[in-house]
C-alpha cells in the first residue's frame, strides 16, 4: 500500500511538474510573440526586401521577423483576420477599394516600381524624343502606362495625333488591336512585344519599355536607363505601403508597437540603401517614396 502511495505520488508531482513546465513554455512564447512580428507579403522585391534588410534592422530593435510570401488577393484578408500583423505588396489606391469589415491602413509608403525607358540600338546620351522604334510590354495595362510615359517624355504628342492617340481618353484601354502602332507622320513606331522576349529583342529597337521587374531579372542596370515615370504625383500616389489593422494598433500598445519598428524601419536609410543596390536603380525608393503616414490616424 505504501508502495503504491509512493508511485502515486511521484506519477502526481511529475503531473504537476509537466503543468508547470507548459506554463512557463506558455508564457515564454507568449512573450516571445509580443517580440515577433509576422508579415505578408509579395515575393519581388517586397519578400525579399523584408528578409535582405529589415528582418536584420528589427533585430537591432529586439524584435523577430517572420516573412510569408503570400499570393497578393488573400494578403489582405490574411492581416484583417489576425492571421499576420501587417502586409506589403499594393498602393493606397487599391487599400481604399478593401472593404472588409475590419479596417487596414497602411503606416507608411515605402518604394515606387517604375516604368523605364532604356536604351536599345541608341546610342548611350540619345534623347528618347530623337527614337524612332520603340518596344513596350503587350500587356495592355503595361502597354497603357508606356504609352502614357511616351507622352509625358514628347515622344509622342497626343494632341497632333488626334483619333491616332493610342489609348482611350478614360486612359483604361488601347485604341488599336495590332502589335504595332505608328505616330500619324509615320515617324514613330512602337511595337507590342510578349514580356519574357523584352529584355533578349531590346537591341531590335531604337528604345525598350520595360517594367522594372522585368529590367531587374534581365540584369537590365540603370546605365542603360534614359528616362523613367517621375512624376512626384504619381510616384508618391502608386509607392507600395506597409498595411496593418487600425484599431488594433490604436488600441493595442503591444501591437502598436511591432507596427511603429516595422514602419520605423521601412522608413530608414538602410533600406533605400539596398533597393538602391540591390535592383540596379530599377526602382525608387527615397525621399519621394518614403512618406510616414501615421500622423493621418
């Protein structure tokens, strides 16, 4: 009898010991949470901009960095159930159009991913206004957007083209349905080009459209750059943001603060430091992209 007391009791401190240990464990990650902060996000260059330079900032700051990259439809959803503490891939105009019943915002810009113009059989220090032959993506929104570059460098002038003026005047849709279109003189051709044959064909033509990403994997450097889409307001309107849960940070202070390091970070010099090295001026990130917005809460 006494034997079995014995075993009963050393089976109940044993019990009550593993109790004791999942506790702590408990509370141990638990605290380790309120350092832990967890993001969504895109795979280029946003994933890898988190886990290049801001996972080893934070780190500074006593905080862990746990990056996902997720596909960008559910990225918003993902933050608003709890799931991450906050995203990175989209622009506050497509922010706005979110509408789920628990509120995002988004703490700060960060980068603006241009449209370039680059050199292709021209000459290095030929100005895009004297190029006859240009390509852009075929793409229809890219191809928009390139059209629209075209103008705003006077490559193209919408008012002399008149009916000819390649895009709709919503600025939504392409008024032609061929691969090439040709400026009413005949001077300018430009020609739509599938996006994985932009970089290999660029030297077919006077000048290459290209988006960044594409200039980027194509190892495309920013010598080869003429011109690209540097409208303060369209760069700082369309600069990716940092997007978290409203009323958790105003009223959370723990969460509050992951957001404030994280924000604090994608701000900072470093990371501008390494878009700037990393993708070979391809995109912008600085002052003109690097906008904190907490003081519009």
């Amino acid at each position: 009898m006494k034997k079995l007391k014995k075993i009963l009791t050393a089976v109940l401190s044993f019990a009550l010991c593993a109790v004791s240990f999942v506790g702590l464990a408990a509370g141990c990650a638990s605290k380790n949470d309120d350092k832990t902060i967890s993001v969504c996000a895109s795979a280029v260059p946003h994933a890898e901009v988190l886990e290049g330079v801001v996972k080893g900032e934070l780190k500074k700051k006593g905080y862990t960095l746990k990056v996902t990259v997720l596909d960008w439809t559910a990225q918003n959803d993902a933050v608003a159930n709890g799931d991450y503490d906050a995203n990175y891939f989209q622009h506050v105009p497509y922010l706005e159009t979110y509408t789920g019943k628990v509120q995002l915002f988004a703490s700060c810009k960060v980068h603006y991913e241009p449209l370039g113009i680059y050199y292709g059989k021209a000459a290095t220090g030929t100005a895009v206004t004297a190029g006859k032959s240009f390509e852009i993506c075929d793409d229809e929104s890219n191809a928009i957007r390139a059209f629209q570059l075209l103008t705003v460098k006077g490559v193209i002038n919408q008012e002399a083209e008149g009916d000819n003026y390649p895009v709709n005047e919503a600025g939504d849709q392409l008024t032609f349905n061929t691969s090439k279109w040709t400026s009413k003189n005949g001077e300018v051709t430009v020609t739509l080009v599938a996006e994985n044959l932009l970089v290999a064909s660029k030297n077919d033509y006077d000048f290459a459209c290209l988006p960044c990403n594409t200039a980027y994997t194509g190892k495309v450097g920013k010598d080869q750059l003429a011109a690209k889409e540097d409208d303060p307001v369209q760069v700082a309107g369309k600069a990716n943001v940092i997007a978290a849960r409203l009323e958790d940070y105003k009223n959370n202070e723990t969460y509050k603060a992951k957001i404030d390091a994280l924000t604090d970070v994608m701000l900072s010099k470093a990371v501008s430091k390494y878009f700037d090295e990393k993708y070979l001026g391809a995109m912008t990130c600085d002052d003109s992209t690097q906008i904190d917005l907490r003081g519009s809460i």
